[in-house]
C-alpha cells in the first residue's frame, strides 16, 4: 500500500515515514501544500496522510481542491489546531478521519488501517479472496485455513491483488505500492515475488495479461 505523507514538521514526518516504513507502507514524504496535488496526479495513492498547516497551501485548501476532482483517495487529516470548527471543515470537506497531535502512532496505524478498509469496501479485519484470507494490521496470510509465511513484500503484493481482486493490476500500480521514491526497483523483482507466490498457492493463482498486469484468479 502507497501512502502520501504530508508534513512540514521535520521531526515528526521523519518519525512517521520510519514508522509507516516498518508497518509494510511504501511512503513518499512531502513537505509543502502546493505539491501533493501535482504528486497525486503522478503515483497512484492508496491514502493521504495531510496535516491541515502546511506552508504554501493549507491542508484544507488540499483537500477542497482534491474532492471537487471527486476522488475517493481515502484522507486522514492531521490537526495540531485542536478547535472543533477545523475539525468540522475537514470532515465537511471529505476527510475520512482525522487525529489532533500529539498522538500515539498505533493510533495512527489502526485509523489509517479503518479508511483503507472502507475503502475497499470491507468491514471486517481480513481481506478474503477464495481460500486466501490477509489480516493487514499483523500482515498475517491464512490459505485454507493454515497461516502461510511470506516476506513482507510478496505480502504487499498479495494485498494489492486482493483489493483489486476481479481487476488486473498493472505492474507500474503493483510496483508504486512496493516503493517510495527513494528505493530502487529491480526490473524483474515484482516478476519474482508473483513467482513466488504462485508456488505457494499454486501456478493458476495469479494470472498474467501480456503486456497489462495481473490479477488474482483465487
Ligand atoms: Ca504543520
């Protein structure tokens, strides 16, 4: 999953992008409100993480901007103006959720976990696809009822592949959920990882489109 961070406080959007690093996001940090609708427009997204003062242009102003393109994109507000009418605007404005800092970041993570859910359109803790069962706050898989033990990459990839499930996914949209800007991708890797997975749960899980993506066959 590939979260945009934007923060302008130094500290604590280091603090965060190390966090949600660990967790198993790929996350690319921004600093100034000017940038993140061009940088929506560039990657695909699976959720923003806006603090509302950002230099440049404000976080409302951001979202404002990015709900009359009537986008889904799932948007967690960060507020350190703890006022109710802010909060408010924010919600009226289309945030999914929102916190007041200081928070606890396993906070954050359970939140961020919530609008990701319903974004799928799932209200459970697990994502389901046939036999194949993922819980995403402990990256644990379950196939036909037994725990599976993958890298956290090839489950990132199985993650994707399940929301998506019914759709292919290109391997541009696969690869931008596996990295932020400043990791290298090796050009066969994602080939590895779905080979991978395909010995796991078996060589027609995971089809392939020439030339499109792939797309869960579970
Ligand atoms: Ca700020």
């Amino acid at each position: 999953m590939k979260i945009l961070l934007a923060e302008d406080d130094k500290q604590l959007g280091e603090s965060l992008q190390a966090a949600l690093a660990l967790e198993g996001y790929a996350v690319d940090w921004m600093t100034r409100g000017q940038d993140i609708l061009p940088a929506l427009d560039v990657a695909a997204y699976d959720a923003l993480i806006l603090d509302i003062g950002l230099p440049g242009k404000s976080g409302l102003d951001v979202l404002q901007e990015l709900r009359q393109r009537a986008t889904t994109l799932p948007v967690m507000l960060l507020t350190a103006r703890d006022t109710v009418a802010d909060r408010i605007q924010g919600l009226d404005f289309g945030a999914d959720d929102y916190l007041s800092k200081p928070f606890d970041v396993n906070e954050l993570f359970a939140r961020l976990r919530s609008i990701l859910r319903r974004s799928a359109g799932v209200a459970g803790p697990s994502l389901v696809a046939g036999e194949l069962e993922i819980f995403p706050h402990n990256h644990e898989v379950r196939f036909k009822g037994e725990p599976v033990l993958l890298p956290a990459k090839e489950v990132a990839v199985l993650e994707v592949l399940v929301r998506n499930r019914g759709r292919f996914v290109t391997k541009t949209r696969l690869a931008e959920s596996l990295y932020s800007w400043d990791e290298g991708v090796g050009s066969n890797t994602l080939e590895v990882y779905i080979s991978h997975l395909r010995k796991q749960f078996g060589g027609d899980s995971i089809e392939t489109l020439r030339g499109v993506g792939y797309r869960l066959a579970l």
